[in-house]
C-alpha cells in the first residue's frame, strides 16, 4: 500500500534529545519529542519539565492553537483556569479548550508533564488578570 499521508514515521528514544532551556519558559525545560517535524507543522509534542522554583509563574495567558492537552506525568501543577484553581497531578490529563485563559502559578520540583499542541507554530498571548492569584509553595515544603 502506498504511503499517501503528509506525516512522516518517527521514533525518538530518551537518548536522542537533550533537555533544553530554548522554549517558551525560562524557569522550565523542554524535551522535543519529533512530532512537529514528523507531522509538518501540524502538531508538537514536548516535555516539559521544572528547572526553578516557582516565582511569578506564567502569567496570564492564551493560547491561539486548535488543541492542547497536558497530561502530568510526575509531580504537581496548580493552574488558574479562568477563575477556577485546578490541581493537576501525576496521571491527570487536561484538555486546555482553544483560548482559554490561564496561568500555571505553581508546581512541584519534580513537576514533569507531555504537551500536545495543534499547529506546532500555536502563538501565546498575553491577557489581563481574571482574578487574583493563591501563593506558591516552597521548594522546600514541597519536597516534604
């Protein structure tokens, strides 16, 4: 049978990329998993994972993409979805509905989760606050 899709086969084992610093948040780290590339833009699919405590978090914001899930594969995650505080933990899957706004305010050291977004290129805009924000915690009561 011929091949007719516009996507491509890959494979891609922990081994064959780095961690890197180089997206869209400086206190995380980001693993590409090859997805954009073996889809042609149509999705991406990373791992992301902690690298500083938290201090400011995201900010508010939304996302101009088609889909988005996170699923937590270790660790801990607070999320404001709109004016709603969600705890995201090892196991949860959320489907992040286009536009909604949100802000990741806090998250565990070991915090790591598997992002799926449609298209690849998905831009994040800045928005006003919706509400107020609860405080962070402590790497060091976190680790407790």
């Amino acid at each position: 049978m011929l091949d007719t899709t516009s996507t491509k086969f890959s494979h891609i084992r922990p081994e064959d990329t780095a961690w890197r610093g180089e997206g869209l948040r400086d206190f995380f780290l980001y693993k590409d998993l090859g997805i954009a590339d073996a889809t042609n833009g149509k999705v991406i699919a990373h791992l992301v994972k902690a690298n500083h405590a938290p201090e400011k978090g995201t900010g508010w914001h939304r996302h101009e993409a088609d889909f988005q899930i996170v699923i937590m594969t270790k660790g801990w995650a607070r999320f404001m979805y709109e004016d709603q505080e969600t705890l995201v933990k090892a196991g949860d899957c959320v489907h992040q509905r286009p536009g909604v706004r949100h802000y990741l305010f806090d998250y565990s050291p070991d915090m790591e989760y598997l992002e799926i977004v449609g298209p690849a290129d998905f831009k994040s805009i800045d928005v006003d606050p919706v509400c107020a924000i609860p405080a962070c915690t402590p790497w060091e009561e976190a680790k407790a």
